[in-house]
C-alpha cells in the first residue's frame, strides 16, 4: 500500500492545482484521473478546445468583414475542417503535456484509473489500494441533459461532441442560451451553419447584469444568430441525420418545432461523483448532488475534502484553481481563502462579455445604494481603429463611499480588462482610485478608466 499526505482525486483545474500547490509546500502527493491525460474537462474538451475553434474562427470573420476596410485585399479562406480539428488537438496537447511536465517538476505521482474511497484515509484504483492522510475530490462535473432527449454526440450532442463534429452542419440548435451555448454556437454560425438558440429563460446568459444581457442578445441577433427565448423545449426527435426540436413558447404554450443537422445540448453542467462510494464511507451529499463541505473545503469525514464542480458554487474554471490551492494551503496548515465576491466570469464570444461582484439587480435586491459608471467603446480610440467599438464598461459603486461592488464589460478583451476592475475590488477601492490611475493611451483599458470617472464627475470623452 502506497502512502502519501495527499492524494487529490481529479486531474481538472482545481484537483493538479490542488496537487502542485500542495508538493511545492512539502506534501508528498498523488493525483488519480482515469483519462490518457490531465487537465480534465476543461483542457481537454471544454475551455481550451472551444477557445481554440472561437479564435480560429474569428480570425476567418476578420477576414470577410475587416480586412477589405484596412485596405487587405484578399479572397475569402477555405475553410479546411480536418486542419482546424487538428490544431484544436494540437492545443489540447500542448497544454495537457505541460502538466505532465509540471507533475514531474514537482515530484507528484499520476496514479491512472478511476479512483473510489472504500474507506477515510483510503484510495482505491483498480486492485490497489493507497493511503493518504487527506484526500481531496475534484471530479469536476458533467453535462446535464433534459427529459425527453437522448445523446448520441454525432446528431444530438453536448459540448464534447460539438467540439468534434465530423463536418460543418449546414444548420444547428443550441438548447440554451448561456455560456457554452453561446461560444459553441457562435463558432458555427461563423464556420456557416445557421444556428437557432433555443432558451427557456426570458433572456439569454442568466445571472449576467441585465442591461449587458440585453446588449449582447442584440448583437449576437446582429450578427446572424436566431434566439428565441421564453422557450420550454419538450422533446428532440433524433432521425440520425437530421434532428426535430420540440418546444412550446411559454407565454401563450403553443407548440412550435425545429430542424436541424445537428442539436446541441447545452443547458448546464452538473456535479460528477459517481462511482467514488461516498454513501459507504458517509459523506454528506446536497440534494443536488454536491459534496457538502464547510468553509475549508472539509467534508463531514475527518481528512476527506471537496472542491471545484464537485461542490456548491459557479462551476469556473479559475475557481476551481482557487478553491485548488485554498485546501492545499489549509491542509499543509497554512490559512487558504478565497474570496468568492471576486470571481471573474467570462463569455469568450465576439465581443466578449466578462463580470465581477454585484449586479444592478442584487443591488437593487439587496436594498443596496449604488451608483453606475458606464463608458462606450465608441469613445475609445483603440477600439474604432480596431473595429471593435460595439459595447461598453460598467461599474457599479457604493453611492456613500465609492467603493466599487461590481464591474461589468462587454466589448473587445473583456476577458482581460475585467482583472484590473478584480484586483482593485480585491484591495477595497474607490472607483476614484481606478478615475485616478494613468492608463496607456491608446489602449481598450482607457475604458475602464472612463467608465471610473464617470461614477464621479464624468468621463472625458463621453
């Protein structure tokens, strides 16, 4: 029986986070994944893969709307779909070969299989059995269909198979409208599909401050995409190459339906602990299926903790690390944290679409005084010369002392400009701290600044 003080069960962002941060603090540790590589979900067959084919195929709709304009003249690319799957994979491979790489660095143990708890202390991976003195689950999470629908991932598919299509269909159906549908869908509207979002909420993107959540709906319905929302779908007829959605408008229940070549089903993600044998060894499960943990990731069994997809919380990627190298630091006897308030969340669409802390809607629910500073990308210099004006930066600020509760971007590099608005909600300022910092000139993040200043005494060039 192999010993270790740590083995984290997961190889996702937050399970070889959790594992490095803990061997470079001295823990001998293991990681258990069951997958030919690491790097979960997320670098396998969700964020980097999707990230891959979005930034390939905005680079072909530069091509056909920006280049004649610059005075590039140019014919429109083919689009060779065998080659851009091969540079996906080739992405993926990078980034899971690098982690190999890392684990090697710091001395940690890649024990493959699929790992289950037989009892507190104990790993179990095939006919072996390990002990570890902790033992953190980080298995991360799967998608979650609906009644009446059955995957095959070549007609009717979740995110894996979108991102491994073996054509471009001519046309698709995205079954929700947040953050997966909306990249994914995207990807084949750009590479020529006509695609339909199909989405039960009123609006598209859930959660996101509202007024941004109008904007983008606006833009992405500029840009060709068909949504409908208020919509309950009811049922996917699979015919094999070609698929029926069944789905009833909610205002007024009549029966409506659409085909396409192919049907994605993308209406979120849920907590994968199969298999791991919590209910023998007595960890307490939410009743949706979360490990139950308290404050330090610990669950009600002494030395077994949980974090990431696994446990209560948004299911980010970037939290997950946190959460990651939180119990690390906690179980090598340091104080890991993790300030929930200031968790970026990003939409990689084109313009991107990113957020921090509070919403005019929690603030409104809350009771809360606010005050909103908004600037337009069509003020900024670096975004017109770049064709990329479309949206602006909104941050949101006790209406008392100034201190900003939220921050939310819609335009280009979003993704990005949003950690300036995290790392100073991190140290407590003022919106005028952010009025108050030089910013490069010309750059997108003079937005940030502008929209700073006009929580005060107004932008400049508003």
């Amino acid at each position: 029986m192999a010993q270790y003080d740590l083995i984290v069960i997961g190889a996702g962002p937050g399970g070889y986070v959790c594992a490095i941060r803990a061997a470079q603090l001295g823990l001998k540790t293991a990681v258990v994944e069951g997958r030919d590589s690491l790097g979960g979900t997320c670098l396998n067959v969700g964020c980097i893969p999707s990230k891959a084919l979005l930034h390939a195929t905005h680079q072909l709709h530069e091509v056909d709307h920006t280049f004649a304009k610059m005075g590039l003249k140019t014919q429109t690319p083919e689009v060779d779909w065998a080659q851009m799957q091969a540079y996906k994979d080739d992405v993926i491979a990078q980034n899971t070969k690098g982690i190999e790489f890392l684990f090697k660095k710091n001395k940690i143990d890649w024990i493959k299989g699929w790992g289950s708890i037989p009892a507190p202390g104990q790993v179990k991976v095939g006919d072996e059995t390990h002990s570890a003195k902790s033992i953190v689950i980080a298995t991360g999470s799967e998608p979650s269909a609906l009644p009446g629908i059955e995957i095959d991932e070549k007609t009717v598919v979740t995110s894996t198979g979108a991102l491994a299509l073996e054509k471009i269909p001519a046309s698709m159906v995205v079954i929700g409208g947040g953050v997966i549908g909306l990249e994914l869908g995207s990807v084949y509207k750009r590479l020529g599909a006509d695609v339909t979002v199909v989405e039960f909420l009123d609006g598209i993107t859930p959660g996101l401050d509202g007024e941004v959540a109008k904007n983008f709906e606006k833009i992405l319905k500029k840009q060709g995409l068909n949504i409908i929302t208020g919509a309950a779908v009811q049922r996917v007829d699979n015919a094999g190459k070609s698929a029926t959605v069944h789905y009833k408008t909610r205002k007024d229940e009549k029966d409506h339906e659409l085909q396409a070549e192919v049907v994605l089903v993308a209406t979120g993600r849920r907590s994968y602990v199969g298999g791991l044998g919590l209910d023998a060894v007595g960890v307490q499960v939410t009743d949706r299926g979360q490990v139950r943990i308290d404050k330090h990731y610990a669950t009600n069994v002494k030395g077994i903790y949980a974090i990431g997809d696994a446990v209560v919380g948004p299911m980010l990627a970037h939290k997950a690390e946190d959460e990651g190298m939180a119990v690390a630091e906690i179980i090598a006897g340091q104080a890991g944290h993790v300030n929930y308030g200031v968790i970026p969340a990003v939409v990689y669409t084109s313009p991107e679409v990113a957020s921090v802390g509070e919403t005019e809607e929690t603030l409104k629910t809350a009771g809360r005084a606010y005050k909103v500073g908004k600037f337009s990308f069509m003020g900024n210099g670096r975004a017109k010369a770049n064709f990329a004006a479309d949206g602006f930066v909104k941050i949101l600020a006790d209406k008392d002392t100034d201190r900003i509760l939220g921050a939310h971007i819609i335009g280009p590099m979003a993704g990005d400009l949003i950690h300036e608005i995290c790392v100073a909600m991190e140290f407590g300022a003022a919106a005028e701290d952010l009025a108050r910092t030089c910013h490069a000139h010309p750059t997108y993040s003079e937005a940030v600044r502008e929209a700073a200043l006009a929580c005060n005494t107004g932008a400049i060039h508003a």
